[in-house]
C-alpha cells in the first residue's frame, strides 16, 4: 500500500510531467520573484537618495562581487546537494537523502563562518580591487561590513531551501522568500530615509530579513511535516558524502563564482574607460538582467527536482519530457522578454535611477548587453540538466567556458580594440551568450539524450546488453 503523502507535498511519481514541472516552477517563480525584490529593492531605494543616489548605487555594485562569492557557496552545498537528495528519495533511500542533507547543512555554516571572518578582516584592500575609487569606497564599506554579519542566515535560508523543494515542499520553500522579501520591503525605506541610515540602513534591513528566512527554514526543516528533517544529534562529518555534494555543487558554485569574476573584471574595466558612472550603469543593467533571467531560473529550478527523482526512479521517458518542456517554456519565454527590453529600455532604467546623464550612458548600454539574451534559455537548459543527472563534469565545464574563459578575458581586451571603450564590456555578455548557450545546450543533446533514449529502449528489451 502506498504510503500517505503530508498535505502540500508534490509526487513526482506520477501524472503529466508538465504539470509537475510547472507546479514546481509556479511558487519558485513567486518565491524568485520575490527573492528578486529582496536583492533589488536596496537598489531601487539607494539610487533615489537625493543627492548622492548615482554614487551610492555605484558603491552598492561594488559589493555584487562579494555578495555572489557567499551566493556561490550557498549553491556548492546547496544546489549541489539538492539533486543527490533528490536521486536518493527517488530510489527510496530515505536515510541516505537525510544524511546528505545534515551533511550539507554542517558545510554551509563552516563555510559561512570562513567568508565572514575573511570579508571583515580585508573588505578594504577588495572593495578597491574591485573598482572602488575615494568617492564610492565609503558607500560601500557602509553596507558590506554590516551585510556581512548576516552571512550565516544566508547560508541557512538560501542553502537549505533546495531541500525542501527536493522532498515537494515548494510552497514552503516559496514562504521562505516570502518571510524575507516582505520584511526587507517593508524594512529598507525605514532604516533608509526614516532613521537617516542610508546605504548602512538598507544592509541592516537585509540582514534582519535574511535572519527572518533563516529561521523560517530551520522551523520548517525541525518540524513534524518535513520528511527530511534536520539536525545534529549524533552528527559526524561524512566527507566522502561531502565530497559528493561538492563535485556536484562546483557546477553552480562556479557559476556564482565567475559572475563574481566578471562582475570584478566589468567594474574595474569600467571605471578605467568610463569613470564612477558607468559603475553605477553596470550595477542597474546587472539588475535589469536578474529581473529577466528570474522566470528561467524558476523554470529550470522546477525542472532539476522532477529530472533527478525521475532519473533516479528510472523513469527516463519522463526525464526527457521534462528537459524538452524545460527548454521550450524557456526559450520562449527569453524571446518576450528581450522584445520587451529592447522596445521599453528607459522604463527598466528608472525603476533604479532617473538622473538624465544615467539615462543618456545606460540606455545604448542596454541595447548592447542584452543583444541576444535568448541564448540564455539554452545555457540553462543544458546546465540544469547536467546538474540535475549528477554530470559533474559537463556542468563545470560549461560554467566556466562562458564566463571564465570567454566574458573576463572579452571583457578585458574589447575595450582597447578599435576604440570600443565602455561599449566592449557591455558587448562581452552576449558574445558569451551565443558562443556559451549554444555549446552547451547541443552538447547536452548530444550526450544524455542519446543515453536516455537508448536506457529507455533497453528497459523496453528492444536492444539486448
């Protein structure tokens, strides 16, 4: 007899995959969306202060590199350990989808605690790394020393919320969003304008929000309706099991990991070649972008959870539905979106800042950086897929062809060539789109869906081993 599933949990079992994909992707587009709102509100509420908004957006981006390096090891133990959970339940092996789970989970705290003390001890000599000149430094040593407090909340919420989206769970895990997105919201123009606080105000309210999720997630995850639960008791490091999760987690590790690169070598470039303003420039395109790549996220995120337990289940007609729906809803949904970017550039720009010499500098800027954004539907196609059948290797690969290997050194030499200036950083994005997305996604075609349809035909003894 099948055992009875706790309310709001989805089977991936069973029904149209389609179904199950977007009953994933639906509340994990609502919990991105929000999530969204959580990273960009501070933007939005910085470049309105009146009088030093440009600047003060320009020292907030020049915290991204930092932020998306904690991102990066909140996705190595928690992306990465996701899809093995995932794998485990769906061969029904409960105690070993657990074990990675607290495996994990000890792993994001060690590695919080390291990136806290080490962000704290040398924010100064990196902020300057990283393009920061006398007028934007005090800004953004402002918010990272105080939005660095918040490191452990961050690897809690963002690193144990695919857990609970591998077990079913995705309105819960969409609430964990909720909790923070709606407390930073309402908590930024507060400490922002009402109390004077200013950029230091808009990472005070980060951090109290990013507490908030935390704690949502580990009252979620110690409760009676997790199937997973976690904790310590009895605990021991299993690092053959945390070397698993890593090896698979490198893969989104390296993604946040070269976005932090590019972001490096962008705002270093652009102040050499265009000054303070075009910081501020890359900082709201950077938004921008995260606006329109959110959907996508939520549909390939929807995806991974059905793929691996499928995968695991040897379900692998189902496996392939999933990836051809993925990149379907994806794709088209890239081609809407560009058309609107393009069509509507300064309605995008103004939601960040409305100064007339940010309009002139952002907008051709715009055009430029997101030329082509439809290959991104193909690079998250392939990466997801990779990622959610376990194949390290391809994962890593990728992620580090298009950023690593093509964006930072595009983005260091184009602006010498032929006198590009500020226009060759923007350009490197989607040189690396076309070359990057394409590679990626023809190679996933032709790699494991080949061996998913030849499993398939084995399973149905039309070719003998």
């Amino acid at each position: 007899m099948k055992e009875k599933q706790p309310a709001g949990q989805i089977d991936f079992a069973e029904g149209s995959v389609r179904r199950k994909t977007l009953a994933l992707a639906a509340p994990m587009l609502v919990a991105q969306v929000l999530n969204l709102l959580y990273n960009i509100v501070d933007r939005i509420y910085i470049g309105k202060i009146p009088g030093e908004g440009t600047a003060a957006l320009a020292g907030l981006g020049l915290c991204f590199p930092v932020v998306t390096i904690v991102t990066a090891f909140a996705n190595l133990f928690g992306a990465g350990g996701a899809p093995l959970c995932s794998i485990a339940r769906g061969k029904g092996k409960r105690e070993s989808a657990q074990s990675i789970m607290r495996n994990a989970y000890f792993m994001l705290l060690v590695s919080g605690a390291v990136l806290t003390a080490i962000g704290l001890v040398f924010h100064r000599p990196l902020l300057y790394l990283f393009g920061a000149s006398d007028t934007t430094y005090p800004y953004a040593a402002s918010y990272l020393t105080v939005y660095l407090l918040g490191t452990l909340c961050v690897m809690t919420s963002l690193g144990l919320n695919p857990y609970i989206n591998c077990q079913g769970f995705a309105k819960i895990g969409m609430l964990t969003v909720v909790v923070g997105a709606a407390a930073n919201i309402v908590l930024d123009p507060v400490f922002i304008f009402a109390l004077h606080l200013g950029v230091r105000g808009a990472a005070i309210a980060t951090v109290i929000s990013q507490t908030l999720s935390a704690l949502w997630v580990l009252r979620f995850l110690t409760g009676r309706q997790a199937e997973l639960k976690i904790g310590f008791r009895g605990f021991r490091p299993d690092f053959a099991c945390i070397r698993r999760i890593a090896t698979l987690g490198v893969s989104s590790f390296v993604m946040s990991f070269t976005d932090s690169l590019v972001q490096i070598a962008c705002n270093a470039t652009l102040l050499t070649f265009g000054g303070d303003i075009y910081i501020s420039v890359m900082t709201v395109l950077n938004s921008v972008r995260q606006i329109a790549q959110t959907p996508v996220m939520a549909i390939a995120d929807g995806a991974t959870a059905v793929i691996s337990f499928n995968y695991g289940a040897k379900a692998y007609s189902r496996v392939r539905d999933a990836i051809r729906f993925m990149t379907q809803l994806a794709f088209g949904y890239t081609v809407l979106s560009w058309l609107l970017i393009s069509l509507f550039p300064a309605a995008f720009i103004r939601i960040f800042n409305q100064d007339a010499a940010m309009l002139r500098a952002a907008i051709p800027s715009l055009h430029i950086y997101f030329f082509g954004f439809v290959m991104m539907a193909f690079q998250y196609s392939g990466q997801s897929t990779f990622k959610s059948l376990n194949r390290a290797g391809f994962a890593v690969f990728f992620s580090l062809l298009r950023k690593a290997f093509i964006v930072v050194p595009l983005t260091l030499v184009l602006p010498r060539v032929a006198g590009l200036g500020v226009n060759g950083v923007f350009a490197a994005e989607p040189i690396s789109n076309l070359i990057g997305g394409l590679a990626c996604y023809i190679t996933m075609r032709c790699t494991v869906m080949r061996e998913l349809e030849h499993r398939e035909s084995m399973q149905r003894g039309q070719v003998k081993k």
